[in-house]
C-alpha cells in the first residue's frame, strides 16, 4: 500500500473516538461493519496492496453508507468520521493500534489482552482508551504485526520476539502462557537517536566524564555498559559508539537489533530462534564464534546474558580490544558477578552436554563480587 506514512491516518476528534472505544454496542457493531467490509472486497477483488490509504478511506466511506442503510446505528457525523478512520485502519493497518504506532512520542505500547492497553510516554505508562473487539481481533493484529518479520507465534511456540522494521522491537505472548489473553510489548525505535550533547542537556553525564569516555573508546579499551531493565544501556552504547572511528570495520550482535550506529563500516547481526523443536537457532554465541572469522576492528554486543561471554572475553584478550556491549546488573560489582556467571554456565554446559539448557545461578552478593578487567578502562555507569 502507498503511502506517505507507514502509520498514516486521517485526523478525527480524539475525545469523540475514546466516548466510542467504551461503548460494548459500538464495538459489536464495528465488528459487524469489518467483516461486512472483508465480504465485499473478496466479492471485487480488490487488491489493497496496490492503493493508497485514501482511496482505502474512500471506499470505506461509500461501503458505509451502503450498510448503515441495510442496518442503521445512531451516528453523528464525528462518530461516523472516527467509524471510517477505525474501519480504514482495520483493513490497511494495524486496527486500534495504528494510532498509537503512527504517534512519535509514544515510546511504549503495553496490551495486556483485548481491554487493556498502556502507552508509554517519557518513561512514564499511562492507560489508553483503545480497544480490541475480542481475542481473535487482537490475534489477527498480532498475526499482521508477524507478518513482515518471518516469525510466527501459535500454541506450540506462544512467544516470539521480533523487529518491526523500522518501528522498533515486539514481544508477544499468548495463551495458555498468557493467562489475560494475549499480551502485546512494543518497544519503538527513537526517530533520532540521543547524541552525546543530549546527555549532558539532561544532566545525565558531565563534560568530563563524556571526555573520558571518548579516550577510552579511542583507545580500543573494552567497555561494558550495566543496569537495569529500560535503565538506558542501548542508548548510552549508541553514544558511546559514535566515537569509533570511520575508518574500522564494526560487527555488531544482537538478539533483536535495536542499535543504530552512524559507523560508515558496520556490518549487523542479528540471532535467529529456530523452529519449535529448536532445528535452525542461531544464538547470539554462534554469532559471536562466527564474527572472529569477519576481520572485525570492532565486536559490539547489544546484550551479554548467556554463554557468549565467554566467547566476548576471549576475543578482547585475544586481539580484539575495544570491544562494546551492555549487560543486565544494578552496579558494576553486579555486573562482574553477572558476566562470571555466564561464562561459567558457558563452560559447565560444555562439560556437562546433558545438562541441556540449564545454567549455574548467578551470584548477587556485592561482597563476593571482585575486579574483572575488560581492557583498562571501568565500565562506565548507565544513565539513569
């Protein structure tokens, strides 16, 4: 479908759309109106990829008076424009969600079954008054959102998590894992990533600090990025990148890529689930052996969790300093208990094959914790 937006919509009264959105007798009926709609576009033939969205909204418009006739429902004209917008965006988009998607200020969308969604705005979540119809609604949306990624979700594989191109990262549970319907997690991508002069704006770092780091980075020393869960890793690791030189060939490794270098070399990789009995996963260790063999000047990691650590530390005594990446832990002597914990389940899995997929448990006491070098340089502090 053409567009001038992937998330285009035409404006309708906001306030007149979340009055509709509670209305049970609304929503029946909408439903009503789509698969009237879906009847009589197999009926014609018309292929929907090959228009824009307002010759969509055209057509919807004249359908709909052809069906309020045969089945009148008390509209007034600010309630019929927003019936025609949501229509359209059943068809073409990505139903209730379309407005939120197309919105840049919107960082998060949270939907804990068809009733309940949250958006998420500036780090803070508040709830929205979009709604699925039902269930199957809500999984025929989750199937559409799949459906440019290649991934699938049913009941023999009820997670996937996946990129939406240019949008950001999706997370999807259904049931019988999902015991409020299926649950929904979007992530998106910021239009324009934080530069480093935006981090000092916000006060998050001082000029020193930024300095500092700019040395350490041009002085290929290995730097892990700690904290906690939507505490900033990514984007301080995009800053921190930006000092790389233009001139070296950069690998990164990603379960689902969310990096955006402005490196002029950067070569991206990113992690495959396999099928539901595990044929064909490519993790992000396999990836990591793999990059050694690429002549990387530079390995950055989105996210050290697993096995590969111990593949990461051996490439950065081993030739390959002034490698990047992030990991999950509330302080860096956490954060050396975490990363001596994923290389230790690395090699007790290698030693132990039936194992399977177990992991040792990682130590959280700080006191235990002890100084692990990663090139000469501390691991800087995440921004909070």
């Amino acid at each position: 479908m053409t567009d001038d937006s992937p998330f285009g919509a035409q404006p309708f009264d906001m306030a007149t759309a979340k009055a509709l959105n509670q209305q049970d007798a609304y929503q029946q009926f909408k439903g009503y109106l789509h698969l009237r709609l879906i009847d009589r576009v197999e009926e014609i033939g018309a292929d929907f990829a090959e228009l824009s969205r307002g010759a969509v909204y055209r057509f919807v418009s004249l359908e709909l008076d052809r069906l309020m006739a045969e089945r009148p429902y008390p509209l007034n004209e600010k309630e019929t424009e927003v019936l025609i917008n949501q229509l359209t965006d059943e068809l073409t988009g990505y139903g209730p969600l379309e407005t939120a998607l197309k919105d840049p200020e919107i960082e998060d969308i949270l939907v804990n079954g068809p009733r309940e969604i949250y958006l998420g705005r500036k780090g803070t979540l508040e709830h929205s008054d979009l709604v699925f119809q039902d269930e199957a609604h809500l999984m025929r949306i989750i199937y559409r959102l799949l459906g440019a990624t290649g991934r699938r979700v049913d009941e023999s594989s009820p997670t996937v998590d996946a990129r939406l191109s240019n949008v950001g990262r999706i997370n999807v549970v259904i049931p019988p894992l999902a015991l409020n319907g299926p649950v929904i997690s979007i992530r998106r991508f910021p239009a324009h990533p934080l530069r480093a002069e935006d981090l000092i704006e916000t006060a998050t770092l001082n000029a020193p600090i930024l300095q500092f780091l700019e040395f350490a980075v041009r002085a290929r020393c290995n730097i892990l990025v700690s904290g906690g869960t939507s505490s900033g890793k990514t984007t301080f690791l995009n800053v921190i990148a930006s000092y790389i030189s233009d001139e070296e060939r950069v690998v990164t490794i990603e379960d689902t890529a969310e990096l955006q270098l402005q490196s002029r070399h950067v070569v991206r990789l990113e992690s495959r689930p396999g099928g539901h009995d595990g044929a064909g996963t490519v993790n992000v260790r396999d990836l990591l052996r793999n990059t050694l063999r690429m002549r990387p000047d530079r390995i950055v990691v989105g996210e050290v969790r697993g096995g590969e650590a111990l593949e990461m530390m051996q490439a950065m005594t081993t030739g390959h300093d002034g490698s990047l990446g992030t990991i999950h832990a509330n302080s860096p002597g956490r954060r050396c208990s975490a990363w001596k914990s994923c290389s230790a389940s690395a090699v007790f899995r290698a030693m132990n094959p039936a194992c399977g997929g177990r992991s040792l448990r990682p130590s959280t006491s700080s006191s235990r914790s002890s100084v692990f070098p990663t090139g000469g340089a501390a691991s800087p502090p995440s921004p909070r």
